[in-house]
C-alpha cells in the first residue's frame, strides 16, 4: 500500500442507458448539458478524474453514444482542476492521430487530458464498422505497440518505429503534449493485459473485486513490473450505492438485480463473457462474471461499496490497504450521488482522519446499564450471575468424529442457471462433524450461490441436499434454525438503530416460540433471562462482553463482522455457513476473526463451511477444501493437496504460475 491518498474517478455517462442494465429508474443522462454539471459537481465534491466511455454501437441498453475524444474535451471546457480521460480504441484508431489529438486536447486544457487504451471486447461493434478482430492476445499485443507509439511521438524528435501493427518512419509532432505527458491507463484481468501494463502503462483498471482478489493481480502486476524497471498504478471498479442505512442500501441492491433487463444482460453477457474467456487462460474480463455482475457492466456489486457512508469509506480502506491506488465509481443517480459521496464518504475515507465511531465504554462499565430492556426482554438479572457458565461448557459437549459419523451435510449433483447463465454444475460434497470446510475458487466460481443454495434462498435446478437427517431437493429457508443450521453474510445484515446485545439476540427469533417474546406471559420472561445470560456468554466467547449496550452501528467493520458471527451462534447451531468472513477486515482483523473460527471448531465442534477468497487464511484454516471454477468442482481434499492442483492453479493464476501459497 501507497501512503499516497487514494484517487476518485467516475464513469462519465456519455453512453445513454445508465450504469446498470435494469428497468430500474436511473437519475442519469448522456446529454453533454447533464454531463457539464455533473463534472462541476464532481470537481466540486473531491474527485480527481473522469473516464468516458467509448462505443460505437446500440445494444444491452445503449442506444446513443457520444463519440469519447471531443466529448472528453468538452468537459475540460466547463472545469479548471478535474482531469479527464478519453477512451481510445486501436483499430478505429490510428496512434498518430490520437497522438495529434491528445497533444493538442494537452494545450487546451492545461494538461488534463488522460488516455484510456480500450483493447476491445465487443466482436459485433468491429464487424459492424468493418475492423479486422484479433484474437484475445493479439489485441493486447497490438495495445501494447499502440501505447509505445504514443510514447515515441509525445517524446522523441524524429520517431521510428517498427512494429507488427504500426509503423513510423522519421515522424515529428508538434506540438507536443504540455509536460508531465499525457497519463496511460488500460484495463484487463487476463494474464495478457495484467503483462502489458506491467511493462508500458502508467495505470492498470481492473473490474470489480474484493480486497483479497485485488491483492492477488496486484502482487502479480506490481512483481512483473518491477522487474521490467516500470511503476504501475492499480485502479478498481465499483457501483456505489451510499444511503443513510445499510438495510436502504441493500434495498436498492436488490431493486436493481429484480428489475434487470435478461435479454439485455445476456446479450452483453454472450459479448463479454466470451471475450474474456477467450484468452489462452480464460481470465480476462467478466470470464467468470455471474448474471447478477453482469447486471453491472463492470462487476461493480463485487467491490461492495454498499452501505452507510462510513462503512463504505471503511471499505474503500480496505481495497487502498489490498493496493487500489484509484476507486473508479458508478452510480444510479449521478449528479445527486456524485454530491452526497463527495460529502460524505470522501472526508471519511482519508487515512489522517479519525475514526468517527464512539469511544468504548471502559472496561470495568457494566455490560448493560441497569435496567436495560430488550423487546420486552431483561437484560439485566443480577441475581442470576453466580449461575452463569462458559458458552461452551453450555453447549453439547464434543464427541469424536469417528469414520462412521453421519456427515453435517451432503449435497449430490447441485445445479443452478440464471436465464441460461450456468451458476452450478453438478455440485457434489460433504461436510464432517466438527470439520472447516472451505469452498473456494476465482471470482464468479459460483461459491455464493451455493451458499443459497444451501441455505434455501436459491431452488437449484437439479440434486439433493441431505441436512438433520433429512433430504430436501430444496431447503425451506425457515426450517434452517430446526435443523441446525445459521448463516453470516457476505454483506453485513445487521439491525443498524439496535444495540449488540440485540443484534446478537435476535438470532433466537426463529428457535423461540411466538409467545416467548410477550413480556406479559411468565415463560416469557423466564426466556429473556435466559436470553440475556445466552449473550452475555457468547459475546465473552467472541470478545464483545464490553460492546453489548453500543449501538452496532457504531462499532467498526471488524466488530461488526463479529457480531453478525455471534448472531449466528447464539441458536445453537450444528452447521454454520460463513460467507467471506473475511471480506473488507484488515490483517489483524482477519487474525482475529480466524482465531474465533477455529476455535467454533475446536472447542464447541461446530462444522463450518468456509466460502472466502483468503487463500491464505484458507489454507491454515480449513480441514478439506472444495475448489469450484465455472460452477463445477474441479478439486477436493486436504489443503496441502489442493494448492498443488494442477487445475486449481490454472484456474486461479494461469498455467505457467507457481503453486498456491499457504498460511502458517
């Protein structure tokens, strides 16, 4: 990580249709008077640059497009610090006149102007103005002599040079751009685009992406760059939806995934999906893009920039300490939302500010204040602490798992599609009593959508699952807590205006009776004092005996994330499904969430099925691991076998990488 500040960019929307393909109403336009007030706006509220768009085609929701070149130069016009950057595409292009026109674009604007060097990925937009495709390399070999012209002219004199695609002989520009020269940015996942930026571009985007999958292509590119004596900044997509709650946020979320135009996201997908995929390694861009990211075209959803303007700033932390040097945004309604981010979540984000979360109640404070009430529910019973026990003396004590123990849970030929976008194919493992099971693979493997599948939020299409002694071709969501089952979720879901005594007590919502929340009914109140001493047990279990009165709200991601696990375990479960614990916490969060996970398994013999993208904490984690990559399982077995795989490591990094590496 940098100690530079992170910067901001937004998608210019000069491409009508908005950022995501949904019928769900978008505040946006592709005029250039909306878009001139929208770069004032931007440049008013902290944002250092655009990026515009470039298509030459209607399709998937764009039916109108402004050209990118003399759209960028326009914006230029009506601001005085924010800089822009014009897409370029080789093919339509030709180097020398880009060169010619950014260099003038250069003395124009006071030296804002950027490019971004688009490789290509729509087949059907070449054939329709009659460009010759390149295969998947091809094209990045050709970026790659686009860019080196573009250098060679903007620097040298006399400029010669000899290439497979273009050609210079003695060629002169000027004049030539105002110096520092124009910034060069691409983008690309494939091992292709991540080796050409390590060698030319000042800047590598990629697509959306959690801190754990962004750390990867940056070690990788930063690795490879190094030892070509090059420097190269890392910038992410994401879409960012910022509201006052989380649970409006998420809202939002699914509004958007509801109301998604299938034809148009499977049109898209049938472009891009295959483009990445036909790279040698089938890892460019949007290879293992699901429907649900494709519903934005850029995988935005992925980088989770989802929630409160505090746990949004918390997360862009996060992919700054993973080593974005750049957060590129989109947003549903921009002009407004450009203005609250810049408010809101920018100040926020900056590491020389403090944090804005309350101080801790100090340790000797009292768990909850007297006479604290809880839905009806005593949180404060004195009289029954001599009778308080450990969590885990409480709990079912721990029998061996011997060979013949009946697995926690059995799935048998899983398969789920999305409009003919194949999630899962033909799923099939088990889970041990008293076992860390991990479920990994790259991004868009289907790890999530097993999840719900398992946990009845998807109906798969075809297979069985076998749980508490029963077999279900589809798991009826309310039947989980009977069965010995609670979840965590990939996006924190926790009760914002409660407190962590009442976010973690909520988990028995479903195991209690209905009448057992009537505080006028004496079972009930014998509930509540059971209850408050249930939490009070696992918070100390977890750590968060002093956080009970707080408000979860303002407790860091970290403890949050900690608190959603104590949500989960207060019902006494006998499975427990984590999904990306892992996701957004710092390193010594992670350390601190890993410790309470194995300890679920060592000390209460818990089975755990472990969905994460850490493979270092997968691998010092777990007992067995499942690798999927296109919905299909291609590994299963201890971890020291797994990270040999042949095909997981191609799945992962490309067939000429080292194996996976592990953790202690």
């Amino acid at each position: 990580m940098t100690s530079d500040p992170v910067k901001f960019t937004y998608w210019v929307p000069n491409v009508s249709g908005g950022l995501v393909i949904s019928d769900i109403e978008q505040r946006t336009s592709w005029t250039p008077d909306y878009n001139r007030k929208l770069a004032q706006i931007a440049e008013d509220a902290g944002f250092d640059y655009a990026l515009s768009q470039i298509r030459f085609t209607a399709g998937y929701g764009a039916e109108n497009q402004h050209e990118s070149v003399s759209f960028s130069q326009d914006l230029l016009a009506h601001t005085e610090r924010l800089k822009v950057i014009a897409a370029l595409l080789p093919g339509p292009w030709n180097p020398a006149l880009a060169a010619k026109q950014i260099a003038t674009i250069s003395h124009l604007s006071g030296g804002r102007i950027a490019v971004n060097v688009v490789s290509g990925w729509f087949r059907g937009e070449f054939a329709a103005i009659g460009e010759h495709w390149l295969d998947h390399d091809e094209r990045y070999r050709r970026s790659e002599e686009f860019i080196r012209a573009l250098r060679g002219i903007w620097s040298e004199e006399s400029f010669t040079f000899r290439g497979d695609f273009y050609r210079f002989n003695d060629y002169s520009l000027k004049p030539k751009p105002l110096d520092p020269q124009p910034e060069i940015f691409q983008g690309g996942s494939s091992r292709a685009a991540r080796d050409m930026a390590a060698r030319v571009s000042d800047w590598y985007f990629t697509n959306g992406n959690t801190p754990e999958g962004l750390g990867a292509q940056v070690g990788d590119i930063r690795t490879k760059a190094a030892a070509n004596g090059h420097k190269v900044k890392v910038g992410i997509n994401a879409f960012a939806i910022v509201r006052e709650t989380e649970a409006e946020a998420q809202a939002v979320l699914r509004e958007i995934i509801a109301k998604a135009n299938p034809e148009a996201v499977q049109g898209f997908a049938g472009q891009v999906v295959n483009a990445g995929r036909a790279s040698p390694e089938g890892e460019g861009n949007w290879a293992k893009s699901s429907f649900e990211d494709l519903v934005q075209y850029n995988d935005g959803f992925r980088s989770n920039l989802i929630g409160t303007p505090d746990q949004v700033a918390e997360r862009i932390i996060g992919l700054k300490e993973a080593g974005a040097d750049l957060i590129l945004l989109g947003f549903l309604h921009f002009q407004e939302e450009v203005e609250y981010f810049g408010k809101h979540v920018l100040p926020a984000s900056a590491p020389s500010k403090p944090a804005k979360n309350k101080p801790s109640p100090p340790s000797n404070a009292a768990p909850f204040p007297p006479e604290t009430e809880m839905t009806g529910l005593a949180l404060s019973e004195p009289a029954l602490q001599p009778e308080r026990r450990s969590f885990a003396s409480r709990i079912a004590p721990v029998t061996p798992v011997t060979a013949s123990a009946a697995p926690a849970l059995q799935l048998s030929g899983i398969s789920l599609a999305f409009g003919g976008i194949r999630a899962l194919k033909d799923v099939s493992f088990d889970v041990h009593p008293g076992e860390i099971r991990a479920v990994i693979g790259p991004n868009g493997a289907g790890k999530s959508s097993l999840v719900n599948v398992i946990s009845g939020l998807y109906r798969a299409d075809s297979g069985r699952i076998a749980l508490g002694g029963e077999s279900f071709a589809h798991v009826p969501p309310g039947r989980l807590p009977g069965l010995g089952v609670a979840r965590t979720f990939q996006n924190i879901a926790l009760f914002p205006g409660l407190s962590v005594a009442e976010n973690i007590a909520s988990g028995l919502v479903f195991r209690r009776p209905a009448f057992a929340w009537l505080p006028f009914i004496p079972a009930s109140r014998r509930e509540g004092r059971e209850t408050a001493i249930r939490v009070r047990e696992i918070a100390a279990f977890l750590g968060l005996e002093a956080h009970l009165p707080r408000l979860v709200s303002t407790l860091p991601f970290g403890l949050q994330k900690q608190v959603e696990l104590a949500r989960a375990m207060i019902a006494n479960p006998q499975l427990l499904l984590l999904d990306e614990p892992m996701a957004g916490l710092t390193g010594t969060e992670k350390g601190a969430m890993a410790a309470h996970i194995r300890a679920i398994r060592d000390r209460l013999g818990l089975s755990v099925i472990l969905i994460e993208h850490d493979i270092g904490v997968v691998m010092g984690l777990s007992d067995r691991i499942v690798v999927l990559d296109h919905g299909e399982v291609i590994a299963d077995g201890r971890p020291d076998e797994v990270r040999r795989d042949p095909e997981v490591i191609r799945a992962y990094l490309g067939s000429d990488a080292a194996p996976l590496a592990g953790a202690a």
